[in-house]
C-alpha cells in the first residue's frame, strides 16, 4: 500500500476509536452524578429462567417461529419444545437454523424442523407452507419475529434500505400470516397467531423509522385480523419487548456499545430483559391458558416506556436533602 493511503487508512482508524472514546465517556458524564445508582434495583428484579407453564403443556401442538434459528426467536422455540410442541423454524440461513434445531431437540427430545424461507418473497412463504403442511400439518401457533432493523439517520435511507426493511417486517409478517390464515381457514384449524414488535411502535422513534413504521403497520395487521378472524378460531396478539440483549438487535442498534448504560438507567426494573423470560411470556400467550386473550398489545420493558415518557421522570436523580431544599421553596410559594 502507498505511504500516503497507509497513513490516511491508520488515521481513519484513530478516529473511528476516538469516537466511541468520546461516545462512552459522555455516557459516563451523563450518568455518573445520578443519585440512584443504576442497576442497584436490579436485585429486586431477578430474572427466572425456567418454563413457566406446566410440562406437556403444548403436547400435539405444532408451532412455527420466524427468525427462529437466532436471538429470542430461539428461545421462544427453546421454551416451546421443552413444553412438547413440535417446533418448525424457518429464515434465510439453513446452515443457522440447522444447528439451532438440532441443539434445541437434542435437549428436549422433541422433534425442530429448519425450513429455509426469506419472508419477503411471497411465493417463498407459500412453498414454505407447503414444506410445513408436508412435515407436520398445519401449525396451531404461529409467532411472527423475524425481523431486520439498523440505527441510521432518516436522511441517509436510501429507498432500497427503507424497502428492506418494511419488506421484512411488515411485508413479511403479513405474507406469512395470510398465507397461513388462509390455509388454516380452509381447514377449519384455529390458531394463536403471535407477533413480536417493540416499544417504539406506539411512539415512533428517530433513527430506526422504518422499524417503527413497519412495526407499528404490525400491530395495526393483527388488531385488524383479531377483530375479523375470531369467528376461524384465531387468536392475534402482540408483544412489544424493551431491550433485551442478542447479537442480532444490539450489534446494529448500538454497534459500539456507548450507550449500553444510559438505556439501563432509563429502566426502573435495572437491568435489560433475558431471553428466557420473553419466551415464557410467548409461550404463556400462544397456549390455551391464554385462550380468551386476543386483540392484546402485550408491553414487556421493565418499564423502559413509561420512565421515557413521564415529563418528571428525570427528577429521580434528585437527592434526599436536594429534596428538603426544593419543598421548602415550593412551600413558600403563596398565591400565583
Ligand atoms: C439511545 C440509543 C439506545 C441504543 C439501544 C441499543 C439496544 C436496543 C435494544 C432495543 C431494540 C429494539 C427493537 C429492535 C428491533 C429489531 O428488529 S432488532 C433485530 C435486528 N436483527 C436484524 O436486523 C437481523 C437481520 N438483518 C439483516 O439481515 C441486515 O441487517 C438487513 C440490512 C436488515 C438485511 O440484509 P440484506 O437483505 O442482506 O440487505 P442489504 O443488501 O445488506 O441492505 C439493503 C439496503 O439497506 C442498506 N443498509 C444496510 N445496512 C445499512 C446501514 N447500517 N445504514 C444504512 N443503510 C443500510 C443497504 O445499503 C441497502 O441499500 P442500497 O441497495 O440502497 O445500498
Ligand atoms: N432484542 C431486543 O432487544 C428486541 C427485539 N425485538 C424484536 O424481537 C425479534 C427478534 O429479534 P432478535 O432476536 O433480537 O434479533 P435477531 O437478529 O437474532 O432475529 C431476527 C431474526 O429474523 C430473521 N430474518 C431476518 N430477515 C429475514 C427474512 N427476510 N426472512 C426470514 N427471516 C428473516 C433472522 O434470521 P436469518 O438471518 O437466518 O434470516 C433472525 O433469526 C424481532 O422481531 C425484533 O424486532 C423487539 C424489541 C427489542
């Protein structure tokens, strides 16, 4: 390599360190002066990471999760094998979802079948089915969860990204429902259909506009169809996670991990979410248990949402005797 491009290649890489240098050390400022110290609570909040409900409790059922092979679809796809249903995982990468199936039915002893799908094809998700009618019948539970997302400003979208990702979320969720809901109608099977969205789809967020549009599309889909489809016997529900930590959403949504702390102490519970725990929840919603749920937006954050949106919220960080100090002045206060 030339001189002059080994320096200029050396001195990009300085910089890109030196941004996240600064990126923790603001987070670090920001948060260090707080009175509560993040994550003491934490310890009132243990996660539990066993299966919830009893065993045998999805005995004969079958159930089908998208982008199953990786982050918390795997564990949804854990939880409901452990619990005896006959799992189908289906995404791009076979080799991925391949290795899960076979490590998740080793260790439960039920049957995880892979089938490839891109879920922005329409015709890939009808031969999907197919391959899914001919392994094990038509599902009785179906979670919507694979997804595509990336932090980036809106400006910088060209209409290939915004396309990627709607396809995949909205786009994809809704081929893979219909083409079920359809199928499952013209047998007379009823369903629990599940979708995974996020917080931000009731607020909308910055940086991340095509997953909060595609998201919040999501939602309106299946309100819609738990409204239209009960008289199929179909049930449509939705939970909207608050950060939980998997390679998949945490290497695209906060590459460098500056801002890992700051979206810890937002959230009143302490700590982030675990796997295990939104499985037992979807597991928990797609079961008969839950029979009479449909049409429910589910929010599973520790919080996350409400800390954001409470004007106040931030007046946690003020001490006891900053306290004493403030009601004095307010209680001086006569008249207006
Ligand atoms: C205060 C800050 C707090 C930070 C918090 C951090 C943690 C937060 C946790 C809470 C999370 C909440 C919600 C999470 C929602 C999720 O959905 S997470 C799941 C994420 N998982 C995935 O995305 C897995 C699948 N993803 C992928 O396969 C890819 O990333 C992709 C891009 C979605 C799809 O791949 P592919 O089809 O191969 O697409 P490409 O051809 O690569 O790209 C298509 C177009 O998109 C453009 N692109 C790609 N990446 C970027 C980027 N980073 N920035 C801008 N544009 C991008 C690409 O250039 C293509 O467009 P063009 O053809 O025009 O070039
Ligand atoms: N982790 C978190 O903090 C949060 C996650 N969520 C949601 O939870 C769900 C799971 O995310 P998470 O486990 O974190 O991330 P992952 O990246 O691990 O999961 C996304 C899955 O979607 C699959 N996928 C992506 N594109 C396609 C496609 N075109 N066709 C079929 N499958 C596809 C991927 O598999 P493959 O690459 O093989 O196609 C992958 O398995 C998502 O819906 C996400 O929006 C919501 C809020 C918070």
């Amino acid at each position: 390599m030339p001189d002059t491009r080994k320096r200029s290649s050396i001195w990009l890489q300085f910089k890109d360190f030196f941004f996240v240098l600064v990126l923790s050390l603001s987070q670090f400022r920001l948060h260090g002066s707080t009175g509560l110290r993040s994550g003491s609570q934490a310890n009132f909040f243990p996660p539990l990471e066993d299966a919830m409900l009893p065993s045998g409790s999805f005995n004969n059922r079958m159930a089908l999760i998208t982008g199953g092979g990786t982050g918390l679809g795997r564990a949804m796809t854990a939880t409901l094998s452990q619990l005896g249903a006959q799992c189908i995982i289906a995404s791009r990468k076979l080799d991925v979802l391949q290795r899960t199936a076979e490590e998740i039915s080793s260790q439960t002893g039920n049957k995880v079948h892979a089938v490839q799908c891109d879920v922005r094809d329409p015709q890939a998700v009808s031969q999907c089915v197919d391959q899914i009618e001919a392994l094990t019948g038509l599902p009785d539970v179906i979670i919507n969860n694979a997804a595509g997302n990336f932090v980036c400003p809106s400006e910088r979208l060209s209409p290939n990204a915004w396309k990627t990702i709607t396809d995949i979320v909205l786009n994809g969720t809704a081929f893979v429902t219909l083409e079920l809901g359809k199928r499952l109608i013209q047998n007379q099977k009823g369903a629990s259909f599940l979708a995974i969205t996020t917080i931000y789809a009731e607020s909308g967020s910055g940086f991340v506009v095509p997953s909060a549009s595609a998201k919040a599309g999501v939602e309106a889909l299946y309100k819609s169809l738990a409204a239209e489809w009960g008289r199929y016997g179909h049930r449509f529900n939705i939970i909207q996670p608050g950060p939980i930590r998997t390679k998949g959403a945490f290497s695209r949504l906060d590459p460098t991990g500056a801002f890992e702390k700051a979206m810890i102490d937002r959230i009143p519970t302490g700590r982030l979410g675990t796997p295990a725990e939104i499985a037992n929840l979807a597991a928990y919603v797609s079961s008969n248990y839950a029979s009479w749920m449909s049409g429910a937006v589910i929010r599973f954050d520790g919080g996350e949402y409400v800390s954001l949106a409470g004007e106040f919220n931030e007046l946690r960080s003020v001490t006891p005797d900053q306290w004493k100090l403030l009601e004095a002045m307010i209680r001086k206060t006569k008249g207006s």
